[in-house]
C-alpha cells in the first residue's frame, strides 16, 4: 500500500488545514468515482483490473511479483486477476528475461482496451476542470506539480501512485524518486 499520503506524525493541524484537506478528499474521491465509472463502462470490471492493464502496457518487462508490489495485491490475488486477464485475451504471459520469469505483454485487444481506459481517465478529469477559467487551470496545474514535487516517494511508491497515468501525456512526472533526495 502506498503510505505517501497518510500522516506519518502526529502534529496539530489548524481548521484551516483540515478544511482544505476534507476538500481535497472529497475532490479526490469524486475524481476516482468518475475514473472508476468509465473503466467499467470500458473494461466492464473495476477493483484493479483497468490498473493492471494501463501498468502492463508500460512495457518495462511487467512480472506478477512487480504487478502485485505495485497494485499492493497478494501474491494469489494478483494471480487471479492476471488469469482473469489473460482468459479475457487482453494479456498473454510470455517467458522473461532469465527463463524463470513470465513477463506479461498485452495482446492487441489488451492494448486497444487499455488506450480506452487512458482516455476515459482523461475525460473523466478534464469535465472536471471544465468550470475553471485557462489562468485558474494553469494555476491548478502548478499547485499540483508543486505539491507532487514535495512528497517523500521511492521508486515504487512513485510506481503506484503512477498506475493509472498516461505516459504519453506525463512525460516529466515532478514526483521525486529517491527518499529523502529533494529539497523541501
């Protein structure tokens, strides 16, 4: 599980805080439920299924263990899902780099699903900030590159708080990759 965003020490927060933060909550779980609707609608399964997806198409040679670490699965649960995938023909398992490993690949069908999965996150997003004027986006945007920029992440946190993330479109991710390396 990503720790990234929970309270590592206990500090007191003036109201202010907490009200931005109750706010910043209640956006972040409109936004998931808009991301969630549309995967189902485009994968017709939610949980982590359109996740796996979007993560095995990054190509970076995807096994179960790093699929599991990523999602935070278990290791059967994770098996389940890629069996569930692979019975979907939108994954195919192929021998890895040393011949122990299976690396997952996604098949044609897997990578045209995934490529809708990606733009329906966008557009679930993008009606969101469709109230806001160009200067109120551009402002946004840098609050959010800012705030990402300032979190203590490792490679892996960074891999999962990523999973959804279209990499064609984010091609500078601001969140750092090695703890305690940035300035604050």
């Amino acid at each position: 599980m990503v720790k990234l965003f929970f309270v590592r020490s206990a500090h007191i927060i003036p109201g202010m805080e907490h009200g931005i933060a109750n706010l910043l909550g209640a956006l972040s779980l409109a936004v998931m439920d808009r991301i969630e609707q549309g995967a189902r609608e485009v994968v017709g399964r939610g949980g982590e299924t359109p996740a796996a997806l979007i993560v095995i198409g990054y190509g970076q040679g995807m096994t179960n263990d790093k699929l599991r670490r990523i999602l935070g699965l278990s290791h059967s649960g994770t098996v389940r899902l890629v069996d569930r995938l692979v019975s979907d023909r939108l994954v195919e398992r192929r021998a890895g780099k040393d011949g122990r490993e299976v690396a997952l690949h996604l098949t044609a069908s897997g990578a045209a699903s995934r490529n809708e999965l990606l733009a329906s996150r966008i557009s679930a997003v993008t009606s969101l900030l469709d109230v806001l004027s160009a200067a109120e986006r551009k402002q946004l945007a840098t609050l959010i590159r800012e705030l990402l920029a300032r979190q203590d992440t490792s490679e892996m946190d960074r891999f999962t708080i990523c999973r959804m993330c279209d990499d064609r479109v984010c091609t500078n991710c601001p969140l750092p990759t090695n703890k305690g390396q940035h300035a604050r």
